[in-house]
C-alpha cells in the first residue's frame, strides 16, 4: 500500500484533553508530532492530517508546572474523531491525578461516538472509569501502573509497555512515550517514510517499539537500595558477558543463594537472571544503533550463547527482533550473521 493511498480522506480530528494540575508533557508531544506531519505532508503536495485542539474545562487551564494554556472549554466541542486525555500526579505524591467530574463527562461524551480514544500517562485511569479498559490490553506510567491494575482488574495493564493499542483504544505511559505513541499513529495513518521524517525533525528515535520498557535496568535500583546489591548490579552492568549465575553473585554478597534473589528481586523488582539478560540486551542494543557487527557477534560481545537464544530474548525484552532494532536505530546498513553487508543495488 503506497502513502497516498494509506493518507486519510480527511484531517483526524482529534482533542486533547488537559485537566488542571495534568502535566503537558505528553499532550505537548504529541500535539507537537502532529504539527509536525502536518507540515511535512503539506510541503510534500499532501494534505492535512490531524486537526487538534486543546480541550479543557474552561478558557484556560492551569497545569501541574504552573504554565497556563489556552483550552477550548469542552463543553463547546460537539464531536472529536479521535479524543486523547492527559494525566498527572496529585502535588508530589505518587497518586494518580483525577479528572474533574464535568470533565469526566465531557470525554464520556466525546468517546460515545470517537473512532479512537486514547490517554497519555494517568489519563488511562479516567478510560478505565468509563468502562473502556476491560479486556484491553493499556498501560500507564510505571510509579501508578500497579494501582491501575487494582483499580481496573480485568484491564490487561501492560506495566513496562511505552504504548498500547487494542481495538480503538491507545494508552500511552507519558511524557516522551506519547511522542512514540503519536509517531505509531503517523505511521499508521501516512506510513513509514513519512513517521521517520517526522522523527528526524523533532530529533527524537524513529519510533520505539510500544513493547519496549519504559526504562532502562539501572534505573529499576531503588534509591535506598543495599550497599551490596548495587556493586553485584554495577559489575553485572561494567561486564554483561561474563558469567553472573546467582551462586556467583550471592557469594559476592556473603549472602545464601536464596536469600539474595529475594533481596535482590526486592530492591529491582527483578530476579538476578531476568536482570543480566536486560542488561545484556540493552548492550547489544548499543552495538546495534552504534556499530556494524553481524548479529553473532554481537550476541557473544553481551554474553549470549547462541544467536536463537539472543533473538529470543532481544523480542522479549525489546519487542522487535535485533535485525528490525538495527533497521529502525542503526547508523549503517544491516549486515548478516557472518558481519558482511550486503551489496549495494544497482
């Protein structure tokens, strides 16, 4: 299917819902992605492709960094193709910001007869207050991913998904994940080439994969974690092809066995095996985007055994296989197993 037969008849319409103290950040991108499609397709002889609007309860909107944006008041707005709602976090807690009742209202409305209805961050707790969750696969940030789930029990919360689509709902974690998010939907309303061009200029990666973790294995360490469990967590990261079986590990911590993957588990939420092939798929992710090595090597570079066990474990880890991650992120041509690229067309 060519772009101009995969661009939509008519600009999407599409509202952008701010409740007051939400965060921009995610809204911002993607209203940001969209113009830039927009602009990009309109110097390409295309037409337009989203028509946004920022909505809100009145005229203007406070949000949670004090910069006030100008809002269509809601209630003005009759029908939206496709109605996104942003989210926050109350003050400096980790609770999940609620919409306004009126508001609440308002995307009910609004939702009733949208081709799509999609969240950016804690937005998704208020498409699971309207029944728009259940059976569907969605997602959230991380820190409200669990309460999500409590809440919304027969949601299938995806908790380390960047976005989700299921259906005619689309969740995005929030802030920079509803950029990936917004760059899925130019990909699938105008297609590749024009998604990455998009990417290009907002200088942003060409788009992650929704599978993709929200965030990197460091980062899951707590801030107070065990002096003992952050030096078996640095020499794992320092080295992830060499052997880190758990009796190794423990012994390092003059810990039992057992006693050091609860521990551990506790302070990444990981088990130790589950954690050194993160940190071995996050390096040859880097090998990938950053070098020209065959995909055997590279498995050995990180301390896979055999390319099928690394394949395995990059799609599970990163949601596409190692040669689809070097297409989408790679600075030079895809080479085969052996290292050799492959020969230029004529």
């Amino acid at each position: 299917m060519t772009n101009k037969q995969r661009f939509p008849p008519a600009a999407l319409r599409v509202g952008l819902v701010l409740p007051a103290g939400g965060q921009l950040i995610g809204l911002v991108g993607i209203l940001e992605t969209f113009d830039a499609a927009n602009r990009i397709a309109a110097a390409r002889g295309k037409p337009r492709l989203f028509e946004t609007t920022m909505l809100g309860l009145e005229a203007q909107t406070r949000t949670a960094s004090g910069a006030v944006m100008s809002t269509e008041p809601v209630a003005h707005v009759t029908a939206v193709d496709m109605v996104v709602v942003g989210g926050g976090l109350k003050g400096t807690g980790t609770d999940a910001l609620p919409l306004q009742p009126a508001l609440l209202d308002a995307v009910e409305r609004l939702a009733s007869t949208a081709r799509y209805v999609a969240s950016s961050c804690t937005g998704a707790f208020a498409l699971g207050e309207l029944g728009l969750l259940s059976d569907t696969r969605c997602t959230t940030h991380w820190l409200v991913s669990g309460e999500l789930q409590r809440r919304f029990p027969t949601a299938l919360v995806q908790s380390d998904a960047l976005y989700t689509e299921d259906k005619r709902v689309l969740t995005a974690a929030g802030a920079a994940a509803a950029t990936d998010l917004a760059l899925h939907l130019v990909r699938k309303f105008a297609g590749p080439r024009l998604a990455l061009s998009v990417a290009r200029a907002l200088v942003v990666f060409a788009q992650r994969p929704g599978g993709q973790s929200q965030f990197g294995s460091t980062l899951r360490l707590r801030a107070s974690a065990d002096d003992r469990i952050r030096a078996v967590v640095a020499s794992i990261v320092a080295d992830p092809a060499a052997s880190h079986r758990v009796d190794d590990l423990a012994a390092r911590c003059a810990m039992s066995s057992r006693n050091f993957a609860r521990i551990f588990r506790a302070e990444t939420e990981q088990s130790p095996a589950a954690f050194v092939v993160q940190v071995r798929v996050e390096a040859a992710q880097r090998l990938l985007a950053h070098g020209d090595s065959g995909l055997l090597e590279v498995a050995e570079q990180v301390g896979f055994a055999s390319l099928e066990t690394f394949r395995r474990a990059f799609v599970r880890t990163a949601g596409v296989t190692p040669s689809a991650y070097r297409l989408r992120f790679g600075r030079h041509p895809p080479v085969d197993p052996s290292g050799s690229r492959p020969k230029a067309s004529r």
